[in-house]
C-alpha cells in the first residue's frame, strides 16, 4: 500500500497503486479488479475527487504517448497519461497548442477530460472537453466504448465532466489551436473596486482572448487588484530558460495566516502594479507561474488546505462577490490566490461541467477546522440564494445537496456511471 493525497494535503491514505503501462494490457488490468478502483495522474486536483482512500488508483502516468498528429488538421491523437506540459512543449514551437488550458501544466489529458478544466479565455474557447473530437473509453466490465459529439453522445457527454466515474479514458484525440508561436501579448491593469473588475472585463472580452484577475483579499471589499489580458503573439524573443524554485520542507504551521497574508498581498500588489504595462511574456509564465515553484502547497503547513470555487450567474455576480469577501472579512480568513474571471455563454458538452455563463471566484484557505468549515458553510448559502454551484473537481467537502441542486443533470449521469469506479468524492456525494 501507498499513502496517497490530493494537492490540498488534506488527508493522506493509503491505496494500492496499479501502473497502466501500455493501451494493450490496460483493458485487462482494468476488467481483473477485485473491488472498485479509479483511474489517477498527478494529484492535482485539490480536494478528494483523485483520491481512493483503502482502495485502488490505477496509475495512469505510463500512458504517455503520442500516437498520431495531423499537420494539417491540427487533431493530436494520444494516450490519456500524457501531460499538457509536453504537448505545450511539444507543439507550440511548430504553430500549435491546446486551445484550453487551466493553471498548471502538470495535468494529464485524462484529468484534464475528467473534471473538463477551464481556463483565462472561457470567454472565447469555453472548456477542454469542447475541444476534444474523440475518446476511447474502458469500462471495468471489459467494454470498450468509442464515443464523441457525434458517436456515443450520451458516454462522451458523461465522461467529459464525469470526474472519472464513468470508466477510465485510455485514449483521446484533441483538436489543437492554430497559434504565432508560444507567446502572448499580455497587459497588467491595476483595479481599485469590484465594480472596476466588471468594467475591465466587459470592455476587455471582445479583444483579448485571454482575461484574469487577482483580488486582494485582504482588503476592505477586495477594493484592489491585477486585471490582466493578452492575446497570442508572433514575436522573436529567445525562449526563457527554465527556472524552477521547489518549497523545501513542510512547516510546522501555515505561513499563510493573519499575520503574514495581508503583508503577502500587499508585497504581490506593489510588485504587479509597479509592472502594469503591456508586455511579451512566453506561454509558460503567462498560464503557469506556480508551475515555477514546486511543492508550493507545502506552504499551508501539515494539515493542508482548501480551495473554494464558486460560479455565479452573472445577474447577481457583483453582489455575491462583494457578500464572500465581507464573510472572509468579518472571519479574519483571507486568500493569497483570490482569483476572479467572466466564463463566457458558450455550453460545455459534459453533463456535470462546471463552468456556466456568470463570475468564477476561487479562494485558498488553511484548514483550521470548525472555524473553517463554519466560514465555508456562510459561503455555501450565498452561493446557493445565487442559484450558483462549487466546483467538484477542487472541491473536499461540499454537502451532498448542494451538489445535487447544483448540477441539475446529475440523475442523468448516473445512468452511465462504472459501478466498478469509486472515489471519495463519489461515496461522499453519491452515496458510492
């Protein structure tokens, strides 16, 4: 047995860790397990949607190939284990790269189709499961179902989203964005209210394809932050050498705290405001800047911690921003990766997807027990009266009928889950 835990480090659990090594034998390994079992990559998801505690992770990080790429067409065949890191890397010196990408590279395709990842430019290109044009799919009854919009819709529409419920994803074929090469004109603009944040976006969505911003948290009403946008760019800059800092050790206790956050946020304001320009920045920095510094989740401490994403409908997106950051406020709990951006009107394809047209807001908090867990109760109910949802896939403890409110297709989806296929996320919220 392996102890296993999320990018939270919430909880650590044992598993028995199967390797998929290769497409041949996956299928049998798969149908041969003695109890349920689910399919993992990186760990990257936040909460327990990866994890199997007492049971089986089928290890899917062999499953790294490449099989096919049409120069033409841009359609890029592979195996669900290989990383977005190496297909940005890969591609992006010959004109392409993944149309939709989330914030860190450390992904697998297959975690990627899961949990149908979003990214800067929801506003344009919507979710990767739009952009993925076939699957391969095996059940653990040995089925071995080929599906996409238009074969299989129903099992394409319950994988994509389907936070690996519904069988194990062994191959996919994703149509890749025709770019300049691998950089991006982006702009930093320092905001002073909310209601700044709202402007930017509605005047900056039409031009930019990539838009973004940071809030500090710590702030009265969040009343300041980085909007930043940017769109790709042909340029002739040498591609930055790789640097990669690694967070040495776990401390004894979260180094984000009262203390220490509003003197973090206000370092990190000062630096971007004092570079708010326009500027030529290599893909890598422009989606990935924690990718830079490795283990950084070691900073919340030994008892680890949550991410709370919520998406409301953009009609009452304002005020229920402004009524989270009076909560965290009047808690003394603030976030160093307050995130807020617009998802766009376009539909994603999965049944239990996340993103819906509205205002996406993202915060990190240290595990700090009831207190926590009172705070995240006080969101959850104006999430709720917002007629919103949390996101599952960096989610650890939403009750179950809010996820069920939440994702109003989810009867549907249950038609196709793999009774063979369990997690912690599925016996917590349905029942098994």
């Amino acid at each position: 047995m392996t102890s296993i835990t999320s990018w939270g480090r919430l909880r650590a659990a044992e598993h028995s860790v199967v390797p998929l090594s290769d497409r041949e034998s996956a299928a049998q390994v798969i149908s041969s397990a003695r109890r349920p079992a689910l399919a993992s990559g990186m760990q990257r998801s936040y909460g327990d949607v990866s994890t199997n505690a007492g049971g089986t992770l089928w290890d899917c990080r062999g499953l790294d190939k490449f099989i096919a790429f049409d120069e033409q067409s841009g359609v890029l065949r592979c195996e669900s284990g290989v990383l977005l890191r190496d297909i940005q890397a890969t591609f992006s010196a010959r004109g392409w790269m993944l149309p939709v990408t989330p914030g860190t590279a450390m992904v697998t395709v297959g975690g990627a189709i899961a949990n149908d990842v979003h990214g800067k430019n929801h506003q344009s290109y919507a979710t990767f499961g739009n952009h993925v044009v076939h699957l391969t799919l095996v059940r653990t009854d040995g089925d071995v179902i080929e599906c996409s919009p238009q074969e299989n819709p129903d099992w394409f529409s319950a994988t994509v989203g389907g936070l690996g419920l519904t069988g194990v994803i062994l191959t996919a074929a994703i149509q890749m964005k025709r770019v300049p090469g691998p950089w991006i004109d982006a702009e930093d603009i320092v905001f002073e209210s909310i209601s700044d944040f709202f402007e930017l976006s509605d005047a900056s969505e039409a031009e930019y394809e990539h838009t973004v911003s940071w809030l500090d948290v710590t702030t009265d009403g969040g009343r300041r932050g980085i909007f930043t946008r940017g769109n790709p760019v042909a340029a002739s800059t040498p591609e930055p050498r790789e640097t990669r800092l690694t967070f040495p050790i776990t401390p004894p206790a979260s180094l984000v705290n009262r203390l220490t956050l509003p003197a973090f946020n206000r370092s990190y304001f000062r630096l971007k405001a004092t570079r708010a320009r326009r500027r030529v920045e290599h893909y890598g920095s422009f989606f990935y800047p924690l990718d830079s510094i490795g283990d950084w989740n070691r900073m919340y401490g030994p008892k680890g911690f949550y991410q709370y994403q919520s998406v409301i409908p953009r009609r009452d997106a304002e005020e229920a921003t402004r009524a989270m950051l009076a909560e965290c406020s009047q808690a003394g709990a603030g976030s160093f990766l307050g995130v807020l951006k617009t998802f766009g009107d376009v539909q994603s394809l999965g049944m239990l997807s996340f993103p819906e047209a509205g205002v996406t807001f993202a915060l990190d908090f240290p595990e700090h027990g009831e207190q926590t867990e009172a705070l995240f109760a006080r969101l959850d109910s104006i999430v709720r009266a917002s007629g919103g949802r949390l996101y599952a896939a960096k989610d650890a403890r939403m009750p179950r009928d809010m996820f069920e409110r939440g994702y109003p297709q989810l009867e549907r989806f249950l038609a196709f889950r793999d009774p063979g296929i369990s997690s912690e996320l599925s016996r917590r919220l349905l029942g098994s």
